[in-house]
C-alpha cells in the first residue's frame, strides 16, 4: 500500500501538497534524511496546532520516527546512535534508551554497541520462499481488482445497451 500511496503522492504533487505527503516523498522517494527531518519538525509544529489532529501528534511523531529508523537501516549496516537520534530529532540518551526498547520490541537483527555509541544491523533478506508468497499474494490481489473492474464494466455495458421502458 506504501507503494501505491507514493506514486498517487508523486503524480499529485503539483496539486497538492504540505508536510506530511512531502516528508514521506524525502524518506521513501528520494531517501533525503536531512529533508525528512525538516519535514518532520514541521509536521510536528502543525500537528501541534491543529485543532483535529492535535490528538495523533505523538502516534505519527511515534510512527515517523519508526519509518525513518526503518528506512534508516536498511539502507546501512553500522549506525551512529549520535547521528540517529539527530535524524529522529531527539537528544542522544532518549534515542538510545527508544532504539533499544525498538529493537527489543520488535525483535530485529541489531546489536547496540552502547560503549562505541553504534548500532549494528544483522542481515535479514527474505527467503526465496517468503518472497514466492508475498508476490503471489500481490498478484491474487491484482487478479481480483481486474476481475472486478471487468465484471462492473461489463454490467455498465449491460445497463446501458438495455432498453428503456
């Protein structure tokens, strides 16, 4: 669903746009983390003075700091927790003690090395067999959404060459 979010998010840019979509295109388009952490301070400063949403300010600060570390270290296998925390916009003890509740929590392939002030990722690449599923499951999703779409436009089609009485 990211995916697809993205590419709506990428064609409507022209027409739309604020904090939230574009700290989403510098993480997972461009994987500018600079760019995603302005984007996320100035998400955090609407969230915080909007009426509606004032509510969810800590669940998407939560989430996008989940997105980041994610995206993060998928991309690196040794971390600086110094320079990790000044991309989740916390001070260092904070991001030490959240990162190790994460990876605990979460059970990741991680090791924090707290006397170096590093994190180092273990390798979890899919196997050939999760990969088989998750397309297969993609594609039977596909499949039905065409046969959907078929099975209304052929009532449409139906509904209109019907006679009027």
């Amino acid at each position: 669903m990211l995916k697809d979010l993205l590419k709506i998010i990428e064609q409507e840019k022209h027409y739309y746009q604020d904090p939230v979509t574009e700290f989403l295109v510098c993480l997972f388009v461009n994987y500018d983390f600079e760019g995603a952490q302005e984007k996320l301070r100035e998400c955090d400063e609407i969230l915080a003075n909007d009426f509606f949403l004032t509510a969810y300010r800590e669940s998407f600060i939560e989430a996008a700091r989940l997105f980041v570390f994610e995206t993060y270290c998928r991309i690196h296998s040794c971390i600086d927790m110094h320079a990790l925390a000044d991309k989740l916009n916390m001070n260092d003890e904070e991001a030490e003690k959240w990162i190790i509740n994460l990876i605990r929590n979460a059970k990741l392939e991680a090791k924090v090395d707290v006397k170096a002030g590093t994190v180092v990722m273990g390798t979890s690449q899919p196997t050939v067999h999760e990969q088989i599923i998750e397309k297969t499951v993609n594609m039977a999703m596909r499949s039905y959404n065409v046969a959907y779409q078929a099975r209304s436009s052929a009532t449409a089609a139906a509904a209109a060459a019907a006679p009027a009485f």
